[in-house]
DNA sequence: TGACATTGCAACGTCTGTCGTAGTACATCT
DNA sequence: AGATGTACTACGACAGACGTTGCAATGTCA
C-alpha cells in the first residue's frame, strides 16, 4: 500500500484547508473528516497539522477564528487574503505538477532504446545550455 | 512570477536526481544543470540541497559515489535499492497528485452554483461516513 | 450506572529537508 | 590580474509535520 508522505504533501496541507473553507465556515474535526471523504480515505490528516496550520494561517491572516454560539467548538472562516493565497497555490501547483512529471516515469511507457534517448535529450539540452546560456 | 515552493517541492529532489542517474552516472553540477535545462529554467535546485541529497541517500544506499578517473569531480550511480525507491516514488506521485488535485480549483471551472454544489457534496460524503464508517 | 468511544482542542518537544552564508581550490576567459 | 565558472564542503537556522500527552464534554451500549 502507497503511503502518501509528509514531505510530500507539506504546503498543500493548507491549501486543503483553505478550499474547504471557501465554501463555508467550519472547525477542525470537520475538516479532518471533510478531507479524508473528499480523498476517500487516501489522505488522513493528522490532528496536530491540523491545528498548527490554524494558528500559522490565522497568524498570516487568511483565515479568522471565531466561537459557535451553540457549542463550544472553534471555528474558522477564509478571509480575502486567505482566497488570495489559496489561488496563488493553486497556480503554483500547475507549475509543480508541470515540473515533477518530467522525472516521473509512467508505467509501460519505457524501453532500453527509449531510456538512450532519454539520456541523448539531457546531454543535447546541456550542451546548448554551455554553449548560449553560460550557465 | 509564480515560484515553486521549497515545501512543495520537498520529497521529490530525491526523485529528480534519481531520474538523471536512472541514465547514467553524473556528478552534482552536471545534475544541477540538467534540471535547470529539463525545466527550462523553471526549478533550479540549490547547491546544498543538491549535496545533503547525495549524503542523504547514499546513506540510504540509493546511489554509490565513486571518483572520475580524469578529473576530480564526485561521481554517483544509481543502486537498485535506488531504482526500486524511484518506481515507488512515482507510484506515490500519481497518488499524491489525485489527491492533492481534489483541493485544486481550474481556472474559469467555478462558478457560485457550482460552489454550492462542492460544499453539498462535501456534506453528503461526511453524513456518509457519520453513518458507515464512523469516523 | 459504569465503561468506553468519540468529539474537540492545546502544549511540548523532536525530526528532517531545505536553504543562507561562507569558504576552498582550480580553470578559463578577457 | 581579476572576474567568472566549475566543483565541492561545513555550519547553523528555519519551518512544517508529527509523536505524545493531557483534558474535558458528549454519546453509546450493556
């Protein structure tokens, strides 16, 4: 079983947040579990991000706490900073994704030959790059 | 100019150099200018994020270090505990962006209706896990 | 009624990967 | 001779994630 690590997922961890909260005010527990349907069980969040990512953002200001009136949980809502941040990663993940998966090698797609040529496409790339861009 | 996070990177330099060596043999400024050139120029990897990497997974024994015979520079191989590694970190990327692409709004993908839609949905799910899987 | 699980949160310390800064040494170019 | 490029090494700081613990209220089931 894959195990999604945390090193990996570091600075998605409120970005997660941040959509659940676009749509509605909410609290941690809630969240927790909004996550973990929301990613079919694939992603738990533990508890202790889960909070450090409160206080770190409400330090930041995008997002405020504030106290239910019939119970005695916390709850968080996004602020225009907070929506702005959260479209920011959002853009940020295209270009992530667009940079990761050219070191990913997809399942079926890979022969000896293809590998050479692989390897022939990095070595003309940096040889154009000594040559033009005096890296 | 959007730039990419270390903490959204974090996790997968591994990776990135694992790709390079999957090849061939290299050395750290060879690697650094081929991720530079693969990504035109969109991720450049820091020095010393590039050398504790090498430390840190020829401890893993993910790559072996051996000398250039004409030069002094410090070569790596990968190993197969290094390949296997890899494969794995692939197989968690696609995992990692399924999910991670759940918390991602698409530009001109949102409308209001629809963001009314998103927060139901997210409603159903967790009343689901109220009652089946007790959360 | 009593035991146990769930809900909801806070405090504390540790770990790890990244990165800023700095320094060394040799080569090449102007 | 000085600037720039190549090729590393060492040290310390930082920040996010997480393990652990504790605690209090509420719900559930026997």
């Amino acid at each position: 079983m894959i195990e999604i690590s945390s090193d990996v997922i570091r600075g998605y961890n409120d970005t997660m947040i941040l959509y659940i909260l676009r749509n509605a005010p909410s609290y941690g527990y809630e969240i927790s579990k909004n996550i973990k349907s929301m990613t079919e069980g694939k992603y738990i969040i533990k508890e202790t991000t889960l909070y450090s990512a409160f206080t770190r953002m409400e330090k930041n200001g995008f997002i405020e706490a504030f106290s239910g009136e019939e119970d005695r949980r916390t709850y968080y809502r996004i602020t225009d900073a907070g929506r702005k941040f959260y479209d920011e990663k959002c853009d940020e993940w295209e270009l992530t994704k667009e940079v990761v998966e050219k070191f990913i090698a997809k399942k079926g797609e890979i022969s000896d030959s293809t590998e050479e040529n692989d390897q022939n496409d990095q070595n003309d790339q940096k040889d154009q790059n000594d040559q033009n861009e005096k890296v």
